[in-house]
C-alpha cells in the first residue's frame, strides 16, 4: 500500500506540480531546487481533481499548493481550473490562475470553486 501511494502520481497531480515547480514567483520564494512530500492529498475523478501538496525548497522554505482541475468532455484533456501557492512562513498566496474570481462548474449541480 505505501509503494502505491509514493507511485500513484495521476496525471492531476503530476500537472499541479509542473506549473509549481516551473512557477517564477515560487522560485523567487522557495529557491531554485524544490521537491514536494510524495504523500500528496486529495481527489482524482472522472470529471474533476483536487490537489495539495506540501512543496519545499532550499533551506527547508516550504509551502502548500493548491489545484483545481477539471477534464474537457470533449477532448478528455486535464485543464487547470484554479491554481494557488501559499508560502508557508510568510503567509504569502499567489494565485498562477489568470482569474482569481469565483469561477462555476459546469456540471450538473453547478457547484462554485474559489
């Protein structure tokens, strides 16, 4: 069980931590090197992914990021819904969406995110 949650890394996952790890402003906070705790949490569906990772960098400066996904129906492609980074010492957030407005869903329900 362990082996699998340090390699089941779905394609949500892997995503998030692309656009944090590539992601000037978290350089600029974190350093140059970073790594992420394998142990991330959160929910992978069909339609849509929640992710959060605990993210370090040099001097053990760390934070926590936050991506919200949702699947085209038409393409199947992963798109990033909203993206947020939130320096663990300084109480900084950076939001790497375009928006940071209220945003809905479309799915049945039409549920909001923030």
């Amino acid at each position: 069980m362990v082996v699998r949650l340090l390699t089941d890394f779905p394609e949500p996952v892997r995503i998030v931590w692309d656009r944090i790890r590539n992601d000037p402003k978290v350089r600029e906070e974190l350093g140059e090197s970073l790594w992420y705790n394998p142990f991330w949490t959160g929910s992978v569906r069909d339609t849509e992914a929640n992710v959060k990772l605990a993210v370090y960098g040099t001097g053990w400066r760390s934070g926590i990021g936050y991506g919200t996904l949702v699947r085209d129906p038409a393409t199947q492609e992963w798109e990033v819904y909203l993206l947020r980074f939130l320096n663990g010492k300084r109480l900084k957030q950076h939001t790497m969406t375009e928006t940071d407005d209220i945003k809905v869903l479309s799915r049945g329900s039409g549920a909001s995110v923030n």
